[in-house]
C-alpha cells in the first residue's frame, strides 16, 4: 500500500516524519510538502526524520492530489479539513473506487478520514494511525459511531462484489432504524455475525451473497467463484462468444458478475474473441498446455475432432479442472457432480462452468 502524506508548515512537516515512522512497518509512504518559503525548504531538509525524504511540491495543490489519485493508495493531510477538501473535489468520482483521504491537525491530536471510510479502508487506517501516535480516530461515518455492522467493509475483507451500490445505503438505513438485518448465504460463512446480523437458510433476505441473479434484497453480494473452461473455432467472435456465455449462464440464473476466471488452451491465448470477452468484462483470462490439460483426472465429454485439432479430448472442462485444482481444490476428480455445467456446444464454441469454493467470515 501506497500512501502520500502532504503537509503545509514547518510543525505539518514534523509531524509527517511522525506518520511516516507510524506507518513504516505496514505501508509505503511518502511525504511531501507544499510551501514556497526557501528558508523553511532548507530546515525541512535537515530535520532527522526526513533527512533527504523530503518531496516539495512544485505544482499547484488540485493537480498534485489529482495525480496522487491515480498513483497512491491512501492519501493524508497535515493541516486544515478546508484545505483537503477543496485539493481533493475535482478528483472525487465514485465510493467504491475513490481512495481514502485523512486529514490531521498538525499537533496531531485527531486523525479525520474525510472520503473512503469504509470500503476504501480509511476508517481502518485512522484507527491504527491514531494508536501509533497516540491521537483520537474521529469517526462520523452512522455504522461506525453506533457500533454497527458496515455492509461495505465486509463486503471488501471477503473479496466480494457490490451489485447495486445504492444497496449499502439501504442496509445502513434500515440497521440504523430497526437494529437488525437479515442475511443469507450461498457459500460457507465463518464465525457468528454481530447481533445486528441475522442468518437465514431460506426466505427473503435484506442481503444475498451469491453467485445468482439478485431477486428482491436490499443488496446482492457476488463472491468471485465461477470459473468458466472455453473452447472455440478459430475466428469466433466476442459478440458470439459473449452471447453463448450469458445464454447458458442465464440459463442457470449464474451472474457474470461472479465469474472469477476464463480459462482454456494455450494454442487459444490470442483468439481474439476469446481475449476480447475476457477484457470487456473484466476477467482473467488464462491458458494451459495439453500436457498440462491432460493431467486433469475425470470423465469428460470426449470429442475425436478436438483431439485431433489440438492434441487433447477435451479443452473445456479439462480447463476447469486445472483452476479448480490450483486454486485449492485437492485430489479433484472432474465428473458431472463437480461441475455446475457440463460442456455444452454450439456453433463451434463448447463451454463448461465450475465452482471455487468460498467461504466468507465476520
């Protein structure tokens, strides 16, 4: 993790070398100034904890945060909450994507995320900060100042994807009205949720995690778990290729949302159809050797064209088996019990689809 502290003053600056040695064991930091006093530039130099660390900003504040935007993973301030504020609004887009933004007062007495509390992590990095320079964590995000469960922060530590953002503001209303919400998983939860937190084994629930088509809930929760083994023609295109896949994952009220991963032969790496679904959807896409789709152990849809096209019986199902096997599934024998889907052809693309396990905690 990257961050960029950037102070104004002689004592902004020295308490910069401060988070800088707070944050030296977790994070990367840098430390930057922004001032066109010389003499306090030559003093800034000397000082020991940033002896030759020093950067001082040249341009105006608004493109420097805009930059850092794109390049740091967290950003802090060292002076007023008006001065981040103002530097930061034309960099401001969206609160799943922003990074967070801290600001301290330069006695360093608070520590204020100002953007990206939760699922940006910035509530969690003013906390630790706070502990390691003995300050407070001023907190106002609702969840956080009554002790209650935040829906985007467990959503971000178990790797899952936000279907309709508006729904963390749902299940925050309603918590924060009623006291409980209900959930319901379809992948192994870990540990017991807060009070707040319901479980339910069916029925209706305020929040759903996964891999289905969302129904009627407050907020849908996709855990990355489907992994998809393709074959294909050669020349088959993306328009085609993104057709079958939605089909026959609507087919099973799967979301694309919750595929983790595309997968197939190597002799496939450049088909353009194939690479080009894979980028527009923002999936990995990845390939394997016959000799390595050989070593999958099953009983596959076999077919003598394949076989003699590329060297092996079957490309796609093979090519589930490899990922599920790498990404922890021990001794797996490939069969119609582990797969959702079995390969399914048609006009010269062949699909199969299988599952990750996943498991979720509080």
């Amino acid at each position: 993790m990257r961050i960029a502290v950037i102070s104004f003053t002689k004592q902004g600056a020295r308490l910069s070398g401060r988070i800088k040695t707070a944050l030296e064991e977790q994070e990367h930091t840098e430390v930057f100034c922004c001032t066109k006093c010389n003499s306090f530039r030559k003093e800034a130099e000397q000082m020991n904890s940033l002896k030759g660390q020093m950067i001082f900003v040249e341009e105006p504040l608004a493109d420097w945060t805009r930059a850092q935007f794109g390049t740091s993973d967290a950003l802090i301030f060292v002076g007023a909450c008006g001065i981040a504020v103002r530097a930061i609004a034309p960099a401001v887009r969206d609160k799943l994507t922003d990074i967070p933004v801290l600001v301290l007062d330069e006695l360093g007495q608070y520590v204020i995320p100002i953007l990206s509390g939760h699922y940006g992590g910035g509530n969690e990095l003013a906390v630790l900060l706070a502990e390691n320079l003995g300050a407070q964590a001023v907190l106002t995000t609702a969840t956080d100042v009554n002790g209650l469960f935040a829906v985007d922060v467990f959503a971000k530590k178990n790797q899952l994807l936000i279907g309709e953002r508006s729904g963390i503001a749902k299940v925050s209303a309603k918590l924060l009205q009623e006291r409980q919400i209900t959930m319901k998983s379809a992948v192994t939860i870990e540990g017991g949720p807060p009070e707040e937190v319901k479980l339910l084994n069916e029925g209706r629930a305020d929040v759903v995690i996964s891999p289905m088509e969302p129904e009627q809930e407050l907020l849908h929760l996709y855990p990355k778990c489907l992994v998809l083994g393709m074959g294909c023609r050669k020349g088959k295109s993306e328009k085609e290729i993104r057709q079958f896949v939605t089909e026959e994952l609507e087919k099973r009220k799967l979301s694309i949302h919750a595929v983790a991963v595309l997968a197939s032969i190597d002799v496939k790496a450049e088909e353009a159809g194939l690479a080009g679904f894979a980028k527009d959807c923002q999936i990995p896409f990845v390939t394997y050797s016959k000799e390595q789709l050989l070593e999958v152990e099953g009983t596959f849809a076999s077919s003598a064209f394949v076989e003699k096209t590329v060297g092996v019986d079957n490309v796609c199902e093979r090519a589930v088996g490899i990922v599920l096997r790498e990404k922890g599934h021990k001794n797996i024998r490939l069969d119609e019990k582990t797969l959702l889907a079995g390969k399914t052809a048609r006009d010269g693309m062949t699909l199969a689809i299988g599952c990750l396990d996943w498991k979720v905690s509080f």
